[in-house]
C-alpha cells in the first residue's frame, strides 16, 4: 500500500509507494512559481495549493499570512496555466505581484547602451596633450639655447625675416620723427596765424606804420595757410606708412611667429623620433615609435604649410611696400620743396596729385540748420 504522509496546511504533496515524490507538471509548475516568487516574499506570507487536473481552478498563489501569523491577509494573484508559466519563465519575463497595493515590476534583460562620453575626462585628455606638447617644446627651446640640439633652418627665409624686422624698426623710426615734426609744424603755423592776427591789428590803429604791419600781417597769414597745406600733406605720410608697418608688416611678423612656434614642435617631435629609433626595439618600444611617428608627421605637415604662408606673405608684403613708399616718398619731397620754396601753387597741385583734402576748421562741425 501506498504511505501517505500527514497532510500539512501550506501544501499537499503527493508521494509515490517508494516515497518519491510525484514528478507531476502540475508540482513542477508550483516549484518553478516558488522560484519566480521575490525574495521579499517568504514562506510566512505565501500558501500554495496543488489540485487536480479535473479541478475547476488551476494552481492559485495566495499571497496572505502563513496560520497563526499576525500580519494582514493580502490580496490573491491568480497564475496563469502551467504551460503559459513554462513559456513566460523560459522568456524571463516580469513577474507582477502587488505589495501594499502598489505594483512592483521587476526589470527583464537590460541592453547596455553605448558608454557616454564625460566632458570632464575629454579636458582632462586635453590637457595631458597640451601639457606633454608644453614639455617638448620647452625642452628643445632649452636645448637650443645651451648648443645641445639641432634645430631646422631655412637660411633664405631666414634672411628674409631678419631684413623685414629690421625695415620695421627703421620705418618706426621714420614714423617716430615725421609725428615729431608734424607736431611742431602745427604750433608753427598756430603761432603764425595768431602773429598775422595781431599785425592786422596794429596796423588798424597805428596810422603811421599801417602798411608796414599790413605787408607782415598779409606774409604771416600766407605762411599759416601753406604750413596748413604742407601740415595735411605729412599727416598723409604719416598715415600711410603707420598703416603699413603696424597693420601690414605686424601682421606679417605675426604669421612669422606662428611659423617659429611651428618649427619647434617639428624639431621637438623630430628629436623625440630620433632617440626612440636609436633606442632598442622591442614589444614595448615599437607601439611608441609608430605614434612618435604619426605625430612627427602631424607636425612636419603644419611646418611646411606655415613655411609656404610665411614665403607668400613676404612676397607679397615687398611688393605691396615697394608701392605704398614710393608714393609716399614723392608726396613728402614735392611738398617740402614747394613750401620752402615759397611756390603755392606747387604746393596745391601736390595736394591734388595724391586726392589729399584739407580739412577747413569747423568743417566737420554742423551747421545749425542741419541741427534743427
């Protein structure tokens, strides 16, 4: 006969006559829901039934208090059949089962996206390069100072950049004393007019010396009037030649300063490539040399696009002082010659040459029609 086991009021287990137990679908499907159940979830608050096949109800979960517990009775789930159960275990999929009277979802696979990229660690990144390139180049800076390293030349465009900085300090020279004597000019011809102001004047009310202060007075207005003509002229100079040398060639010398800070990170890389292809070559050294590699070339490209920019400008900047001076050098001539030489006309018909108009006191001043 078969033994029957005492029946137990959490469940009812079915035992064969060699006391195995009945490896029935519907106790596996008990086993495999126990399973599924959250680990929250004890023993004390769960009760799990097995009938029959011929039973009108399937197998029920009942989520309450295990007898002779104090907690609250809670709310039942019923499950769905044992084949449905296979499918969704077998799937991974969510298991619902409400607590308190609030769902609780348990996420199923999670697919982990592309690893975003932190800010941070991007200008962390940045600066290590930065700093590293630092070192470099401050380090062949030093080297080619104490006479230890090599460095790169190009002795024709070196030559070119030497003259150019010295044009540039001449050409500020020049400039330094054409405004020295623009300044002067302008107090000359302010007290030239303020003396032919005073001559006409006295020749008003001295009736014996009318003429005599009348001809000085006349002579010290002419004076102040071509020292204006001659004062619009090297202020034209002076403009001129001050856009040349500190927006032309100042932008010329900067591009020059772009191509030296180009060199020394080429011959800073390029010595960097030297020492690891004199030093051995193994595993470890070889992954080294083909990135000192990549960056040396990296840099020989910027060196020799910044020697191109450098040839080009320098050409072009010659021919563009060649003509710029020319013109100036004739306007300042012809008007120092016409106005020591007493030749007003001269003077004018210089002027007009170069398109150079003077500017009348209180021209620029509206009138008080145009206020209104």
């Amino acid at each position: 006969m078969a033994q029957e086991s005492p029946k137990n009021s959490a469940a009812e287990i079915p035992v064969t006559s060699n006391g195995q137990l009945e490896d029935s679908h519907e106790h596996s499907f008990n086993r495999d829901l126990k399973r599924s159940l959250p680990v929250g979830l004890g023993l004390s608050e769960t009760k799990i039934t097995s009938h029959g096949f011929d039973s009108t109800k399937e197998g029920v979960v009942e989520a309450g208090p295990f007898p002779g517990s104090s907690a609250s009775p809670k709310s039942s789930v019923i499950s769905p059949s044992s084949a449905a159960a296979s499918r969704l275990a077998g799937q991974g999929c969510d298991l619902i089962i409400p607590t308190g009277g609030r769902a609780q979802q348990k996420s199923g696979p999670v697919v982990l996206a592309d690893e975003v990229k932190n800010p941070a660690m991007e200008k962390l990144e940045l600066v290590r390069k930065w700093s590293l390139n630092t070192y470099k180049c401050t380090r062949q800076i030093i080297s080619e100072k104490l006479g230890r390293g090599s460095r790169t030349v190009d002795l024709e465009l070196e030559a070119q950049i030497d003259t150019l900085r010295d044009n540039k300090k001449k050409y500020e020279n020049i400039l330094r004393l054409a405004q020295t004597l623009s300044t002067q000019l302008f107090h000359m011809v302010h007290t030239q007019r303020q003396l032919g102001d005073a001559f006409a004047d006295l020749s008003l009310k001295s009736l014996e010396l009318h003429e005599e202060f009348g001809y000085n007075a006349d002579t010290q207005k002419l004076l102040a009037k071509n020292g204006e003509t001659l004062l619009g002229a090297i202020n034209f100079f002076i403009a001129s030649v001050n856009t040349l040398v500190n927006k032309t060639i100042e932008d010329t010398l900067l591009t020059v300063k772009q191509y030296e800070s180009a060199r020394i990170e080429y011959d800073a890389y390029r010595t960097d490539l030297e020492e690891l292809n004199l030093g051995p070559r193994d595993a470890n050294t070889l992954p080294k040399i083909e990135q000192s590699q990549q960056l040396f070339q990296v840099h020989k490209e910027k060196y020799d696009k910044m020697r191109n920019d450098v040839s080009i400008k320098l050409k072009f900047l010659e021919e563009n002082k060649v003509k710029v001076l020319h013109n100036q050098l004739v306007l300042f001539h012809n008007a120092i010659a016409a106005y020591f030489a007493g030749n007003q006309k001269q003077l004018e018909q210089t002027l007009k040459q170069f398109h150079i108009k003077l500017k009348t006191p209180g021209a620029d001043a509206p009138s008080w029609l145009e206020e209104q």
